[in-house]
C-alpha cells in the first residue's frame, strides 16, 4: 500500500523570471497531490518575486515564499528544509521542470522501502522546450544495493546527476547534514553524496522524468572561474572525507585518484595552484594501480607517455 506522504518540493530563486512561472507550474502539475511548494527568493533583482507571490496568492494552501539576504541558492534550500513538514523532500532548481508523474512514480516506487532507501529517475537537458526532447540511456540508470555502490559505479563511469531527479526522505536529510554554502560549485554532487552515503538501497524509477535546462553562457563562464574550480575541488575533498569514513580501501581511493585526475584534466593549464593541491591529494591517496581516463585515444596516449605528458600533449594540440 502506497502511503500518503507530504513532499515538500523546495526551490531557491534568483533572477529567474524567465523560468520561474513555469517551473512553479509542473509542481502544481504533479500527479502527487499532497505537496507544498516552498520558494525561496534569494533577493532576486528581476520579476521573480512578484511573479511568486501572484501564484501564492493563487494556491495559499501549497505554496509559500520566503526571502533571505543574498546567500546563495544552498543557503536558499537550506531555509526551505528547515522551514518544510514533507516526509519526503524534492529540490529543484528555479529553471528545471518536473514530468508530471514525476513524484507519484517515484513514491510508489518506495511503497516497500524504509526511509533510507532513495529513489532517482531519468533527466534530459533542454534549452527552450522540453517537448520532443530524448532520454537518452546513461550508465548510472541503475538500481543498488547501498549508495555506496552506486557512488563508486556512478564516479568510475563519469556520470553526473541533476539533482532534481532525487526523491529523499527527511530523516535522511537530516542524517546528511545541510547544503555546504560555501561551495559555488557542484553542490549538489557534494550533498547528494553524502545523502547516498547514509543510505541502505537505491532505487532507479525510469517512468521518472524530469527537463534540466542548459545553462546561458553567462552561467558557463563564471564556471570556468578560478572560484568556482576551487569549489569544484572543495567538493571533491569532500567525497574523500566522506566515503574514506564509510570505506577506507584500494577501490575507493583508486575511484578518488581518477576523479582527481578528471580535475586536472578540465582545469590544466588554467589554475597551477589548484592543480598542484590536487596532485598532492592524489599522492597521499596511495594508490599505485594505474589509472586512466579521458576518451580512448587519450588513454592510449596516456599509457605510452603517462598522463601528465599528455594533457600538455593534448593542449598544445588544441
């Protein structure tokens, strides 16, 4: 028997009146009837706030607004959890869109689960549309045993996932701990590692959709900022420290070797400084299997003249 939980889908807001309206719209969309919306405008300077508040005034009984001093959008979720009652708990971004099954599938699918058990399903990016848009397969559509497993099989396959396709459990939050707010990038990768790292199974839903929006070239510029590839490498000290207290053994610090190798690989030559820490952090991981990564030609390159000859290789080619 499916039980009637509350999900709280909660959403930070900035500068998103573009996206906002509709956003907004495939939540009060959903199949799922018991939900309340949450939305925190995080001193937005456009229209959103007003375009918020007009559809408050609309649905008083589900949705809420709330406004913080400029924080960011993880100190946003953060307020939106504290302030939440769901038994479950789904973030989305201010610009994505929900498929309109998305919550009722996935909540059918944890009718046998305990609240330790997560459930994800399938995303696409899109631009302007989401309508005949493909959901192309990826290697991490997979059900497990332990987010653990799912972690390092989802790492070792360089997979990333829009954190609007999860479906967690308050009380598994509450054992993962807040959003870092001081990261401004891959905070979401951060968090929802240490969400799965506190989980028993994984549950992969595929009638689950939701639309990830890709980002302006406003947005992948300021990603591509010293800033935010320190944050990126914050994140990933992070998944050290956590998964090293969860398992500290050959294969997990070998997956961490090839995620630290990935980092120099996007941000060489730009940043010596964070290239050099990483380097470091590799050493002390200690693993002495070999690791490859990048495409196939690139590997090949990599095992005749090793991997840091050829990431010079490859960007003097470039």
């Amino acid at each position: 028997m499916v039980k009637d939980y509350l999900v709280s889908v909660i959403i930070p807001c900035y500068n998103a009146e573009k996206f906002i309206g509709e956003t907004i719209e495939s939540v009060l969309d959903q199949t799922w009837a018991k939900i309340e919306i949450i939305v925190v405008d995080d001193q937005s300077t456009d229209n959103s706030f007003s375009i918020i508040e007009t559809l408050s005034s609309q649905y008083p009984n589900i949705i809420r607004v709330l406004k913080q001093e400029k924080k960011g959008a993880s100190a946003a979720r953060n307020l939106g959890f504290q302030e939440s009652k769901g038994e479950y708990i789904q973030y989305l971004d201010s610009d994505d869109i929900l498929e309109k099954n998305k919550i009722k599938n996935q909540i059918e699918a944890l009718k046998d689960c305990d609240s330790n058990t997560v459930v994800f399903g399938k995303w696409t990016h899109f631009s302007d549309s989401i309508l005949d848009v493909n959901f192309e397969h990826r290697p991490n559509y997979k059900s497990s045993e332990s987010g653990l497993e799912w972690l390092l099989d989802n790492w070792s396959n360089g997979q990333m996932m829009a954190n609007c396709s999860w479906l967690a459990s308050r009380e598994l939050i509450l054992k993962a701990g807040d959003w870092k707010e001081d990261l401004l990038m891959n905070q979401d990768g951060e968090f929802f590692c240490r969400v799965l790292l506190k989980s028993g199974k994984v549950i992969f839903e595929p009638e689950a959709k939701v639309f990830y929006r890709l980002p302006n070239s406003q947005n992948v510029s300021r990603q591509k900022s010293f800033g935010a590839y320190k944050s990126m490498l914050g994140s990933y000290l992070s998944y050290q420290s956590n998964i090293l207290e969860v398992e500290n053994s050959n294969r997990t610090r070998t997956v961490l070797k090839k995620l630290f190798l990935k980092f120099i690989y996007d941000v060489y030559p730009l940043y010596p400084e964070l290239i050099t820490n990483a380097k470091d952090n590799i050493s002390k991981l200690n693993v002495k299997d070999e690791v490859f990564i990048g495409g196939p030609k690139f590997q090949s390159i990599s095992k005749l003249i090793g991997f840091y000859n050829a990431i010079k290789l490859k960007r003097f080619l470039s």
